[in-house]
C-alpha cells in the first residue's frame, strides 16, 4: 500500500508541475501576442519591419 501512495502523491506532483509549466507557457504566449499588437498599432503603414540589410556589415574573407 505504500508504494501505491508514493505512486500517487508523485503522480499529483507531477500534475500539479505540468499545469504550473503550461500556465507560464500561456502567459508568455499572450505577452508575445500583446507585444505584437502593440508594435503593429504603431508601425507605419507600409513599413516593412524585415529588410534585406543585415545589421552589421561582413568582414571580407580572408585567402
């Protein structure tokens, strides 16, 4: 019997962490989200936020 309980209490606990994990992924989710929104409501229209320029120049390669 003892070994079902421990069963039991670890299975809880691992319940308990899971939701906890998908809880935390969700409101990173929604913070994106939000973040998102925001930047698309004071963009410019027509601005393009990817370009081709990289942001800092390449070295030359070397022989």
């Amino acid at each position: 019997m003892y070994e079902l309980d421990l069963h039991r209490m670890r299975s809880a606990d691992l319940r308990r962490a899971a939701d906890q994990e998908r809880l935390a992924r969700e409101a990173v989710r929604t913070g994106r989200a939000a973040r998102r929104e925001e930047a698309a409501r004071h963009a410019a229209p027509g601005a393009e936020s990817h370009t081709g320029r990289s942001r800092r120049p390449r070295l030359p390669r070397t022989a």
